[in-house]
C-alpha cells in the first residue's frame, strides 16, 4: 500500500471517529399541551412556531400567558386530534388519562410531565427542569431569574398584617398552600384553621377576626352564582372591611410566575 492511499484511509477513519464522538443537536420539539397550566410553560417557554396546539383553557380569564396564546391553536386531549397534529411530545400537568398517555408512548411522542410544586424553590427548579426537558434551558434559566428578581422587588410591610383568605364557594386556605406561600412571600401572616384548603361556612366566616380579606376568584361571575360567598352579611363584612382581590392567574396554577405579580400585591395588602 502506497503512502498516498494509507494517508487517505487515515484521514477517513480520523473523519468517522469525530462524527461519533460529537453530539448531535437534537431536532427543536413541536409540542401540544393537554391542560391550562402546561399551557402556561408551553406559552412562557417556546416560540410559537414550536406550539402545534395548546388546551382549550388556554385562553381562559385564569390563564396567565393568555395574550400569547392568541392566533395559536386550541385542542381537545384526545388521541385521534393528538396524532393528526404529529408532535413530538405533550406537555402535561393533570391533562390526559393513563390511557391516552400510553397510546401516545407507544407511537413514539414523549411525554413531558410537570410536576406539582408547593414553595417558590420548588417552582424555581420546576420551570428550569421544564425548560431542559423542551430543549431551550437558556429561558427556563431566564424564567427563573425572572422570578427571583420579582420577590426581591416585594417591599414587607413595617407591621405584619393578618390575612384571611375566602373564596365564594367559602372555602379558605392554610400555609401549606400555594394561598399560604403567596401571602407568606408578602411578610404577611395567613389566617387560617388548618394546613391546607378547608371549608369556612358564612357563620365561621363572620367570627373569624383578620386585619384585610384576600379574595379568590370573586371576578368570576359563574363561580359566584347561589354561592356561601354571596350571603348577604359575608358581603357586608367584606366590604366594610380592609380587602385585596388576587387575581386568579396567580391562584389557578402553582407556578413560577406568580411571583410576577407579589410586589404589586403586597402593596396592597398594607
């Protein structure tokens, strides 16, 4: 063998031992979300042009990103509309049964579940987590800087106030909550019976003593319909009384992003 022809075969070799050893950029996800609140890390996190559908709460007055939801398609969770819109993965929080998901595996489409989160540490690394697993990890990065710098801007009160919050299906909420998180990130202190939801009828409501009232979903016309919360003395409490509505967006999914909106609220709450 000449010494032309063994320098070619081993630049050839050289050639194909690179090609192995470099990663392969992986192909950007087209994704669907099955449910508001993987709605929202889908809006947040990804052109558009990578969102080949998202639920049909996308849109919904409790849907944080809904402005950016607008001009993008809205889509049933189910398998016959999943596999005609040929994504890569869904994107899911509580959207979509067992069965749905299976099918989905079996064809190929990844699965990306986001996970409940309880504190804004768990919120921080959710979204960071979520951001790695639709290939842009940079703005999940970005997102959670983002909310850092949102609960740095909350200014605490000089003097803590008592909060109790209320809903119009009269249930409450304890600190173990996303409730109980919001209000505690404002230097405030919840009211509240027990840990977590629990139901506060008219009469306990009435003899329950807070310095300002924290309403939940009071805007929302159907959900006030026959309700606890309209009994006449409950409203005149309330409106006799110190109280801030926080906006449902904040409320509807525990997430990163509803630290966007502490520092307004904790102005409020003084």
């Amino acid at each position: 063998m000449d010494n032309q022809l063994r320098v070619v075969l081993s630049l050839k070799i050289i050639t194909f031992w690179l090609c192995l050893s470099v990663p392969v950029s992986a192909a950007p996800l087209r994704v669907v979300s099955l449910d508001m609140c993987a709605d929202q890390y889908v809006l947040a996190l990804l052109p558009k042009d990578r969102i080949a559908g998202l639920s049909l709460r996308a849109r919904h007055r409790d849907s944080y990103f809904k402005a950016r939801a607008e001009g993008l398609p809205l889509r049933r969770a189910n398998l016959e509309t999943l596999l005609m819109l040929k994504p890569d993965a869904v994107v899911r929080t509580w959207g979509g049964d067992a069965k749905l998901l299976k099918a989905l595996e079996v064809r190929g489409i990844k699965i990306i579940q986001i996970n409940e989160v309880g504190n804004f540490t768990q919120a921080k690394n959710e979204v960071k987590s979520v951001g790695q697993a639709l290939g842009v990890a940079q703005e999940g990065v970005h997102q959670s800087s983002k909310m850092s710098a949102a609960l740095d801007k909350v200014q605490k009160p000089s003097q803590m106030r008592r909060v109790l919050y209320y809903t119009p299906s009269a249930y409450s909420a304890g600190k173990s909550t996303w409730v109980g998180q919001l209000i505690s990130a404002t230097g405030n202190e919840l009211v509240a019976e027990q840990d977590y939801f629990y139901y506060l009828s008219p009469e306990t409501f009435l003899s329950a003593r807070a310095d300002v009232y924290a309403l939940g979903f009071y805007g929302d016309a159907y959900a006030m319909r026959r309700a606890p919360g309209r009994h006449p003395l409950v409203r005149q409490r309330i409106a006799k009384s110190p109280h801030v509505t926080i906006p449902s967006p904040m409320l509807a999914c525990s997430a990163w992003y509803s630290a966007f909106d502490l520092p307004k609220l904790a102005e409020r709450l003084k």
